[in-house]
C-alpha cells in the first residue's frame, strides 16, 4: 500500500514536470523544472499535504501548507482536489480555498484566486474542469463549475458557471467565446429596433429643420 502511494506521488511529479515543459515555452530540462519551479514545488508540496488532510491529520496538513506557502508564495489549501498535469507558471499570489476541485492538465498564471464568497461552511469553492486556462489575475469566486477546454482572461473576475469550451474575460466575466466563435454582447448589440428608433429620430429632426428654415425665410420677408 505505501509502495503503491510512493508510486502515485512519484507519478503525479513527473506529470506536473511534463506539463511544465509541454506548456512552459522558457522551459528547458525536467531537472531543472524540478529544482527550480515553485510552481511545481507548490503541487509536490500539496500532494503530501492532501495526503495528511484526507488521512485525518490535518494540522498537519495544514502545517505543510503553510511551509510551502512560506518558499513558494502559493497558498493550497491541504483540503483542495487537483488533478494531474497541472502548470503553475510563476505561481506568486495564487490562492486556491478549501473545497476547490480543479481538472486534469490545467494552467494557472501569477495572482489566480480560486476563492469563496461569504462565510458559510461547506461548498463555497469553484469546481474547474480539465484543460482549463486561467489567466494571470484572474478570480473565480464561488461554488460553481467551469467547464473542460474554457479560458479565463487575465484579470477576469468569474462570479457565475461557464459552460465547456467557453472563453471569458472582464469584470465582472462574461462569455466572449463559445468553441472559439466571438459571442456578441447583447448590450452592445445594435438591433433592427434600435435602428428604426434612430430613424424615426432623424425624420422628426429633418421636419423641425424645414419648418426653421420656413419660419426664417418668413421673418426674413417680413423685416
Ligand atoms: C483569455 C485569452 C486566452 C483569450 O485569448 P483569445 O482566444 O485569443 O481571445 P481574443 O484575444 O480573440 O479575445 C476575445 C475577446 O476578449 C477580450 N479579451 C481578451 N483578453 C481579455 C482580458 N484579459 N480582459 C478583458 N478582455 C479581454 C478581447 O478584447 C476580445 O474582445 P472583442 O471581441 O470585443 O475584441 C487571453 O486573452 C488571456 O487573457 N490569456 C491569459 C494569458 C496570461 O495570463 N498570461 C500571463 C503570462 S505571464
């Protein structure tokens, strides 16, 4: 049994190390992604510290947590789900709470906030799905999901579910992408009602200038 957690550890390393050098264009060889990535210090870090979380020993957990928040500038929360293939690419800042579940072969940027909303126990942390970019900044704040494949843009402040394949950006966030076709904001959209509101606009104003221009002619004659 404990063989076979060493191997899972062990394996769980090399997919984090492969991720960086997959996703990472600066990075080089595995062994100095190994000794030089916080990011990937961060993930090894938590896997032993999930371990102790999820064993009943959560000062421990905890404690682990907070020593690797202390050399990586990353705060995991012992009590977070991650998957395999993760990239953390310069990491500093990111916070990650307690009840987070985040998919396989996802990518966080510097400043991610994986957060709750309120005080309330239980639930109150996204739940991301696999192959998920989240860009430097960016904060997903609730209880909801994110779907496979999506991007979340740099900065993005995410407060509500986004459906897979989707891409999201501002604040607070909103669908711009759908399977990588721009989706149009509806408040910004400009509709065959709007236009005929326009032109009625400009008859009426057309009609007043005539009407001017008579009255002025008129006083013109008059004088
Ligand atoms: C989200 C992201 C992946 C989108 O990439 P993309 O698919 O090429 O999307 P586009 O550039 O076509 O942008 C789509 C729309 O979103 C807007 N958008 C993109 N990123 C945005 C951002 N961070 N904030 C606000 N709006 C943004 C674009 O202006 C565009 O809007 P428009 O259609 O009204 O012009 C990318 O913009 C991003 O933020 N990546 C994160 C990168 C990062 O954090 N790097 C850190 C390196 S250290």
């Amino acid at each position: 049994m404990a063989e076979e957690r060493k191997k899972m550890l062990l394996k769980d390393i090399w997919l984090d190390v492969k991720a960086v050098q997959e996703r990472d264009p600066a990075a080089r060889s595995a062994l100095e992604v190994l000794l030089l990535y916080q990011g990937v210090h961060a993930l090894i870090w938590h896997r032993i510290a999930h371990w102790f979380w999820t064993h009943n020993m959560r000062f421990l957990g905890r404690l682990i947590s907070q020593i690797a928040r202390f050399f990586t500038l990353i705060e995991i929360h012992p009590g977070a789900v991650l998957g395999h293939g993760i990239l953390i690419d310069h990491g500093c800042g990111i916070v990650i709470g307690e009840t987070t579940v985040v998919g396989d072969n996802c990518t966080l940027y510097q400043g991610v906030t994986l957060g709750g909303v309120g005080t309330k126990k239980g639930k109150r942390h996204p739940t991301i799905g696999n192959n998920v970019l989240i860009g430097a900044g960016a904060k997903i704040l609730g209880a909801f999901e994110v779907g496979d494949n999506c991007q979340i843009a740099a900065n993005a402040v995410l407060l509500k579910p986004l459906e897979e394949n989707s891409t999201a950006a501002g604040i607070p966030a909103r669908q711009v992408k759908k399977d990588g076709v721009p989706v149009k904001d509806p408040s910004k959209k400009i509709n065959t009602e709007h236009i005929c509101k326009m032109q009625e606009t400009i008859d009426e104003l057309e009609r007043r200038v005539k009407e001017l221009e008579k009255e002025l002619e008129k006083a013109k004659e008059e004088l």
